[in-house]
C-alpha cells in the first residue's frame, strides 16, 4: 500500500517525521530512511542554534525520502513503506500550480497513486496556551477554511485514497491538556491499551477536530478518516 506525508507549512512534520527515526523513542513503532541514520538525519534537517528543523527550500517542489516503518500489531509485526513528500508552502498557492504546471503534475501523479494519505496540521490560534506567541498560527475561521480546502484536495486529486489519517501536531501547545495524562491516555500499547482505536477516534474528534466535524463526515464517505 502506497502512503504519503504531507501537511501544511510550519506543522512540525519533518520534525515529527524524523524522530520516528529516533532509536531512542521507538517502542512499538520504528522507522528508518535508506542510506541515512538518525544522527545524518537530523544533521541535515535540524538546526542545532534555532532549536528547530529547517524550512523546506522553494527551489524544488517535492523533497521525497521514503520511511520504512515497523508496527506491532497484536497479530504481529507489519512493514509499510511511506513516501515522506516535504513541499515548499507555495505549492499549495493556485498562482504557484499554474506557474508551474510541469511539477505540479508530477506532484500529483504521486498523489494519485497512493492508498494511504498522513496529514499534518497545526492548531489554530484560539487553541493555544496563554502567552503562547499566536502570530505564526491561523484563526480559527482560517484553519476551518485551510480544512475545506485539504478536502477538496481529498476528493478531486486523491482517487485511491482508501485511508487518510489526520494528526494535530504540536499537542504540548493547546490550552486546558495535561500533556502527559493525554499522552498516555491516547499512546499505541499492546498490552495496556486505555482506549481502544474507536475510544481514540471519538476522543480526538470531540475534543480537537470539533469545528470540522461535518467535513470529516465527507471525507469518511469514501475513506476511513481518523
């Protein structure tokens, strides 16, 4: 099964996408890149004095490793291969596709041919905690509409998609959590699951997705949105 990673700009996914490959942090799944090691990894993508990774370059419209990730499932172990796409945020900017039309076709032709789509966003600026700086966030009109659009991205240019999987990032920035209790309410584990994957879905849509409840409703009619 194909999967790709996308998400939107500044959503932390090639820092999230990196430390899968962490050896230290991985218990019940674990990813590797070919060719590289974790410490080659974050040499190239991190920036050690900002304490940040570095912004994906414009100068190329797709920047593609592929993860080769190992699961534990209790029926046994299961291997996927995805295809970690950084994109520059103007690609996502209709002047941008029609300016270069060649290599957003060929963004898309990798698109289309995947079952499985991974998505990044960020909270929204009424999510933060107080005296969090909010100006690098969107409101929460603009996520919604962000959210609309990533839709019908879904439904125009992903005709295989069969599974998408939607994940907020940047969780130890939202307002009212315990980052460790959620953490360890909503963990992967194989033998002291809190939630199951239902319990999991339903909590994280309630509680996060809320203002996007009828879209994903539209998602779910032709995949398995979670």
């Amino acid at each position: 099964m194909g999967v790709i990673y996308i998400g939107d700009r500044d959503a932390g996914k090639t820092h999230l996408a990196m430390e899968l490959t962490n050896p230290e942090e991985s218990e019940f799944v674990s990813a590797t890149v070919a060719n590289q090691s974790y410490r080659v990894l974050r040499s190239n993508l991190y920036d050690e004095a900002k304490k940040s990774t570095r912004p994906t370059e414009s100068d190329n419209p797709t920047y593609e490793r592929t993860l080769e990730i190992e699961v534990t499932l209790p029926a046994g172990n299961k291997s996927l291969r995805v295809n970690w796409i950084d994109t520059p945020g103007e690609i996502w900017r209709q002047h941008w596709q029609k300016d270069n039309p060649k290599q957003w076709l060929s963004f898309l032709k990798i698109v289309r041919d995947s079952d499985g789509i991974i998505l990044i966003v960020s909270p929204y600026r009424d999510m933060l905690k107080p005296g969090t700086d909010g100006t690098r966030f969107v409101t929460k009109q603009q996520w919604c509409r962000r959210f609309e659009r990533w839709v019908r991205f879904f439904q125009q240019d992903c005709p295989r998609a069969r599974h998408i999987l939607l994940c907020l990032n940047m969780a130890d920035l939202i307002d009212g959590i315990e980052l460790e209790s959620e953490s360890s309410d909503l963990a992967y584990d194989l033998y002291r699951p809190k939630m199951n994957w239902q319990e999991r879905h339903e909590h994280v849509l309630d509680r996060y997705f809320w203002p996007v409840q009828t879209q994903i409703e539209e998602i779910n009619r032709n995949t398995s949105a979670f």
